[in-house]
C-alpha cells in the first residue's frame, strides 16, 4: 500500500509538470526572424541553385514552428532573415533525429557552409551540446541590414518532424529547464519502478520480476535514444548507431514487453496465440539485427524506409496479440490479466498519436505531447504494471500466509493428537498397574502376611525371609502407584490442578531430600480448561522438580503457579550449584528439552538465569486455551 501511494503521487507530480509545461508553439516572432521552406524532391540541389529558388519566391513561409511532413524521401531547405535585434537569438531545431543538417551563412550573396551535422555525424560537430540542434545566429552588423542563413535539412526515407524557434539565449535555457524537469521526473520514476522490481525479484525470487526489470531496462534505453541522450552521453562517437539506436531498442522493448505480458498473466503455452507472440518475438530480434548490419550510408538510406514500415506494423501486430492475450485470460476469470488491460490503453492512445504524426496526418496539440507523449504513457503503462505487481506480490504473501496458517493448524492438530494418544495410553497403563499388577501385589502381600501370622509354623529363618519380601512388596508396590501417578495424575481430573501439585510438593517434602516452599495462587475451579493442558503443566513443574533433585545439589527450593486472566506464569527456584546460561537453552542432557517441547506446543515462553549468588531461577509464561 505504502508503494502504491508512492506511485500515486509520482502520477500526480507528472501531471502538475504537464500542465506546467503545456504551451503550444506559437508564431514565429517577426521581430526576431522570418523562415520560409522548400522541398528539394530530387535532393541534387546545390546550396547556390537553392539559394536562387529562394530569392526567386520559390520557398514558402512558415507561419509556426511546428511543421509535421511525416514520412519523406525529400530533403527540405530553410531559409532564415534575421532582422536586427537587440539581443543574441538561437535557431532551435526541436528534434533530436535528424540525419544530415548543413548551415549556410549567406555572405555576399554567396552561402557560405559554417556548421554540418546531425546524426550522420559525431555528436561533437554540433555547435551547443544539446539534444536538439541549435545554431549561434551573429547579430546584424547595423540596423536595417537583415541577415540570411540557408539550412539544409536531409532525413529522406524517414518521418520528420520540424518544430523551428527563435530564442533569446535566456529564453532557451528556460525552456531547457523545463525540458530537463520533465526527464529528470520521467527517469526518475522509471529508476524508481527498477529498484522496486529488483527488489520483488531478490524478495520472492520471481523470475516475472526480473523480466520486468529487463523491460524497464529497454525502455529506458528507448527513451534515452528517443530524447537524444543516448547520443549525447553513451554512444557520442557512434553516429553509425545514433540514427540506428531507436528501432533496435524498441525492438528490444516488444520483446521483453511480449515475454513479461505471457508470464505476467500466465499464458497457457498450448494455445495458438502463444504461438504466434513466440514467433513474433523472434521476428523483432531479426529485425534489431537488420538494423544493426553494418549498411553504408546510401544502402541503409534506400532500405529503411521499408525497415521502418515494417516495424510499424509489427508495433500495431504486438498491441493487438497483447489485447487478443489478455482479453482470453480475463474471459478466464484471472484478475491480474485487468491490470495489464489497462496498462495497454495509454499506450494505445498515445501510440496511435504518435503514428499519426510520423504518418504527417495530424500534429500534436501540445509542446509536452509532442516532445514526451510516448514517454508519459510508457510510464503510465509501468505504474499500472507495478501496481498489478504489487498486488500480485501481496497475494503470494497472503497465499503464503494461509498456507503456514494452515500448516500450523494442521501440526497443532496433529501434536494434539498425538497428546491425547499419549495420555489415553498413559490411562491405560496407569490403570493396568493399579487394577491388574497393584491388585495381584495387594494379594501377594496379603497372603504372606498371612503366612507370618500363623508363628508356630514358621521358623526363624523363614519367618525373616517373608519379612523381608513383604517389605519388598510394599515397596514394589509403593513403585507402582507413584508410577501410575507419574503416567495419569489421577488428582487432576477429581480435585484439580491445585490439589495435585499440593501433593506433589508434600511428597518432595515428606521424603526430605529438598526443602521444597510452595505458592499457588488460582486453579481452585478447572473445569473449564481441557485435562491435556492441565496434565502437561503438571507434567512441566514435575520435571523441573525432578531436575533440582537430580542434578542441582540444592536443599531448598521455591515454587510459584499463578493463574492470570489470559495466561499462567510458573517460576521455580532454588539454591543449588546453578546452570551455565550459555547451555540453558539448548542443553538436552538436563531434560530441559522435554519441557521446551511442551511449553512450545501451547506457544509459551521460558527464561533461565544463573542467580547471581548460587543457583538457578526458571520463569515460564503459558498462554490459557
């Protein structure tokens, strides 16, 4: 929830820089420039012939600085008049993706080549190192005088898009922070999807998470390629891949999108459209790799066109077998399969914008739309996706949960078992040593004492001898009571817990080997608690007691049981050589590990400390069924 929240306002703080940064392209200021454009169809124009045609009225002026021309196999010439102006202006080119950009300064009504670049070119042949082309204009030398640049612009075989602008040097670097707002918000939300997909992935160890790392991964890099970054900071000097790098990440980004959407909603690998997303896939890789073969120029001039053509309607085939996918596995009743439903409807609509303008049928409305409209819905798409993640990663814990509830329940029914076992089975044989071999000893007694009642029979010698096996018997049978009482407390059950530890401590008393004090404080009426509880808290302090007796060497010993509202607390105490705390816990010679067992199964807790002075203190707490 925390995560989602989080998401949600990120959603938000885009939207508040959308609106910040919603102005249309306006008119070209007359004060600051007029620019008129040409089609050069044939591209064998010379700047001198281009030069002419302008002069002769053949270009046409642009009323804004937003012309989309869609896709092209022509070069386009710009011819720029700049009256005098008080401050230093900058002619922006709004597109970071164009091939071959030459700039002319008219001199003597001659033009005169002054800067070429574009991404034919290393990145350091332009004249500001920016994302978008932008040219230093000299002032007028005088008032009155107009200056005239002639710019080139070739990206034949490819969609253009001209966004033209004037600028004050201030003017620019506001609208570079605007720009650089927007990325830093865009690539900041995607970092933050990473972490957080990185995380799920080293949590729940999904491997759903790690692809969809990978496909926030490609489409971070589509969207470094996209917005020019890539040229600028990772591949400066590549121009053979900065015209190249878009199409093969974003064939890169619909295969890791594919394969994310197949595991995420868990398509069946059976079905015929599973079939056809795996081939497609391949067909994307095929085509990345056609793009990258090493082409000159000219070749890869004339063929991508058709490349791109291609990877259009491979784009629209991918959104459609998302949607085909996804609607069967709502029809299905999967529920996450609406998560990502709805992650593809941003996409759809911005995309087809997008196609729209490459294809010059319409223009974006809006500076952001145009400059980041793919980007927003691709972040869009992910926030919908984390989500989808999110809630998937709450089921699995909740899923997890249920199943250790369960199992939980299923060992506590089984130990109770086994408890009631053990106790039907110690009834049993209590009883079988009471009633059969308790008896039989009962008769034998009798029967010798008997026999020596009758002295004149017996003699000296024998008269001893049945002495002594009458006493034998005695103690035999004394054995077998204690024992029968070791094995079913057969106090609890007719006068209760308290009764039954009263008696315990008696005997320890009475047989003076511990001095053994005694408090206990409620279990006057236990008939509400079940006997198996009952026994194995008495079965927990006589094993305590018989630990002092047999290993502590102690002469005197305390013993508390309180009954609380919710809980029993037992605290036994004595004086005798103490326990090593480092063992206290895990030592199983002392027969501690019997009585951890138990006091486990009811989820009770137990202390023992070394007293400072001599001896031991053991606190146990019990929650009450």
């Amino acid at each position: 929830m925390r995560f989602c929240a989080m998401a949600l306002a990120g959603f938000c703080l885009i939207l508040s820089v959308f609106f910040a940064y919603s102005p249309t392209y306006a008119q070209i200021s007359a004060q600051k420039g007029k620019i008129s454009m040409w089609k050069d169809s044939d591209l064998t124009h010379s700047p001198d012939q281009a030069y002419q045609y302008a002069l002769s009225g053949k270009f046409a002026t642009l009323k804004t600085g937003n012309y989309n021309i869609g896709f092209t196999t022509a070069a386009y010439w710009l011819l720029l008049e700049q009256p005098a102006y008080p401050d230093s202006l900058l002619l922006v080119l709004g597109n970071a993706h164009l091939n071959d950009i030459r700039f002319y300064e008219i001199v003597a009504e001659k033009p005169v080549l002054k800067y070429q670049t574009g991404d034919h070119y290393q990145f350091s042949k332009r004249p500001v190192p920016d994302p978008f082309f932008i040219f230093p204009l000299a002032p007028a030398p005088e008032p009155g005088v107009v200056t005239q640049y002639l710019i080139r612009i070739d990206k034949h075989n490819e969609s253009l898009q001209l966004r033209v602008d004037l600028m004050t040097i201030p003017e620019f670097y506001t609208q570079l922070a605007k720009k650089n707002l927007i990325n830093g918000v865009l690539s900041g939300m995607v970092l933050l999807l990473v972490i957080y997909g990185s995380f799920l992935f080293l949590t729940v160890k999904d491997p759903l998470y790690l692809f969809y790392v990978g496909y926030l991964l490609a489409t971070c890099l589509w969207l470094l390629a996209d917005q020019g970054y890539g040229y600028q900071y990772l591949w400066p000097d590549f121009p053979y891949f900065a015209s190249r790098s878009r199409p093969v990440f974003n064939c890169l980004m619909n295969i890791t999108a594919l394969h994310f959407m197949q595991v995420f909603i868990e398509q069946n690998t059976e079905k015929r459209v599973f079939k056809i997303i795996k081939a497609l896939k391949w067909t994307f890789l095929s085509l990345a790799l056609l793009f990258l073969l090493p082409l000159s120029t000219l070749v890869y001039g004339k063929s991508v066109y058709f490349l791109l053509l291609l990877l259009l309607f491979l784009n629209v085939m991918s959104t459609f077998l998302m949607l085909w996918s996804v609607s069967e596995r709502i029809k299905a009743g999967y529920k996450q399969a609406w998560f990502y439903l709805a992650s593809i409807f941003p996409l759809l609509f911005f995309g087809i914008l997008e196609v729209l303008v490459h294809a010059g049928v319409s223009k974006m409305p809006m500076a952001f739309l145009a400059g980041f409209g793919i980007q927003t819905a691709l972040i869009i798409q992910t926030i919908i996706l984390t989500f989808g993640l999110a809630y998937r990663f709450n089921s699995y814990r909740l899923d997890r949960e249920q199943l250790l509830l369960a199992v939980n329940r299923e060992q506590q029914e089984m130990t109770s078992r086994i408890l009631e076992s053990q106790e039907t089975e110690r009834r049993k044989i209590s009883d079988q040593l009471h009633d059969d071999i308790g008896t039989t000893l009962s008769i034998a007694n009798w029967q010798v004492n008997a026999v020596l009642s009758d002295e004149e029979a017996l003699t000296e010698k024998a008269k001893m001898n049945l002495e002594k096996a009458a006493e034998a018997l005695q103690m035999v049978s004394a054995k077998i009571r204690r024992l029968g009482h070791n094995l079913s407390p057969w106090a609890i059950q007719k006068y209760g817990l308290n009764k039954a530890v009263t008696d315990l401590a008696y005997q320890i008393n009475v047989s003076e080997q511990l001095a053994l004090e005694y408090a206990i404080f409620g279990f006057e009426s236990c008939g509400h608690y079940p006997l198996s509880f009952l026994n194995e808290v008495y079965r927990i302090i006589q094993e305590l007691v018989n630990n002092i007796l047999k290993h502590a060497g102690a002469r005197h010993a305390y013993l508390e049981l309180i009954e609380h509202e919710d809980h029993i607390s037992i605290i036994v105490e004595d004086n005798g050589k103490g326990i090593d705390d480092s063992l206290s816990m895990r030592s199983s010679g002392i027969g501690l590990e019997n009585i951890l067992g138990k006091i486990a199964h009811f989820h009770g807790q137990m202390e023992i400390k070394r007293k400072s002075e001599h001896g031991t203190i053991v606190v146990i707490r019990i929650p009450l069924p």
